[in-house]
C-alpha cells in the first residue's frame, strides 16, 4: 500500500510552519515534506521531527531569490557558486533531519536563450552536487515542472529529465516524479512511470485541474496507487496539492491509507 508524506508547504496553511509538523502526525501522517527549511535552524526542524515521530521525505536546496520569482539555480550559468553553497547547506539541514533526498531545482531560462548552455552547467552542476551529497549519505533528484504553473523552468519533461540524468553518469541523481505535473505536460502516467522506475526516487501528487486534493479532478488515483504499488514502488509519495477547502476537510481520500 502507498505510503503518504504531507507537504507542509501546501497543506495546514491556516498554521506557523513548525505547528504544521504536529498538525501532520495528529492526521495521521507519518513522514512530511515542504519547499525549504532556511527560515529555521536545523536543529529546530530535527526536533520538530523527533518529537512527532516523522520522517522527513524530501526537500529543495536553495532556489535564489523566491520572492523575486527565482525558481532554482542548478541550470544557471554564472550561479554556480551560489548553488553549490547551497547544496552545502542543504546537506546540513538533511543530516539533522536524517532525510535521504534533496531536491536541486533547476532554475527559470531566458526565453529565446540557448537551452544547451545551460544543460552544460546543469551537468556539471549535478556531478558536483551529487559527489558531494553522496559523501554525505544523502541523494539528488530532479523535478521536471509544468510550464503552465512555472512558465520558462528549465526542466519540463520526463525525457529530458533522463537525458540529464544520463548525461550525468552518477549513480547519485534520481528522477522527481511528479503525477500533477506531468499529466498537464505529457499524461501517459502509467506507462511512464512503469519505463523508469528504476530511476524514480520520490513522487509526488496533486489532481488537475486545481492541483487540489486526489477526487477533485481527472486523475484516476485509485488506480495509480494500485498500480505504483505493483511497480514495486516502496519510497514516499509526497502530498503537494493545495486543499480545496481545508487539509483535514480534503483529507477523506487518504484516511484509510493512514489508518493502514
């Protein structure tokens, strides 16, 4: 049976970030995901975590300037540096937290630019980022995003998220899979999710239209979660849906996985 992560970043919103851990674990989750930790030290969120029994599934390395727009820096020529110490502080937030993925969000790319200067530093980024996270006991993965929720990311496809991938030749880089994203950019869930497998490290989910809950759109979760589970799939699959209403009103779809 598939095993759920809430995103605290989408869900418990009408709480402080911290109070949506022990608003997770009194629902009945038992590993959270969110954006970015930086607001608060790394011992705070280890603590956080601890004291509810949660795993911490996933998050991102620093994005740039999120408020600005900023969408990552991995595939950024001239941001190397910032992103590699990014990385770096990344690790140490995943060590206390004792989580084994981190996220390295490729960036926004200049309409009309040449994608492959880009890709070159995406590569090489990666390299890096996955050398480093692996003498930390840690792993990246990266997260194809829909251009309509993020017109211009780097990263639209799951094709091209393997290239990369590929490209890269580190046994350290896996592949973010995401439902919602990806039924908006290509559909086809199953059959894609069936082909690479082996290179899937985390998924996550939403329903379309309205990225809210599963039930409230198009997407046949019940019979992707059967099908996951035949897959072989075993890792966490993360909650990044906005509730229609509220979390705990949205979360009839999920409370016999919980109670499992």
């Amino acid at each position: 049976m598939p095993k759920f992560a809430a995103n605290l970043s989408f869900m418990f919103q009408d709480i402080g970030f911290l109070e949506r851990f022990d608003a997770a674990a009194r629902a009945g989750f038992k590993a959270v995901e969110f954006l970015f930790p930086y607001d608060h030290p790394p011992e705070t969120i280890a603590e956080r975590l601890q004291r509810n029994g949660l795993s911490l599934a996933l998050f991102n390395t620093v994005a740039g300037d999120w408020a600005g727009g900023e969408r990552g820096l991995a595939a950024l020529p001239g941001r190397e540096q910032e992103f590699r110490d990014g990385v770096d502080l990344a690790i140490r937030y995943a060590t206390a937290a004792k989580c084994p993925l981190v996220h390295t969000m490729a960036g926004l790319w200049p309409e009309g630019r040449d994608q492959a200067e880009g890709e070159r530093v995406y590569i090489d980024n990666l390299r890096w980022a996955a050398d480093r996270a692996a003498a930390a006991g840690l792993t990246a993965v990266i997260e194809p995003i829909n251009t309509r929720d993020i017109p211009g990311f780097y990263l639209n496809r799951t094709q091209q998220a393997i290239d990369i991938i590929a490209a890269v030749d580190s046994d350290n880089v896996w592949l973010q899979y995401d439902i919602y994203h990806m039924q908006i950019m290509e559909g086809d869930l199953a059959p894609t999710m069936q082909k690479h497998r082996k290179q899937i490290a985390h998924i996550q989910l939403a329903d379309n239209p309205g990225r809210n809950e599963p039930g409230t759109g198009e997407i046949n979760y019940p019979f992707l979660f059967g099908f996951i589970d035949r897959l072989g799939y075993d890792g966490w699959i993360g909650c990044e849906y906005k509730p229609k209403t509220t979390t705990l009103d949205g979360l009839g779809w999920i409370r016999p996985h919980l109670r499992a």
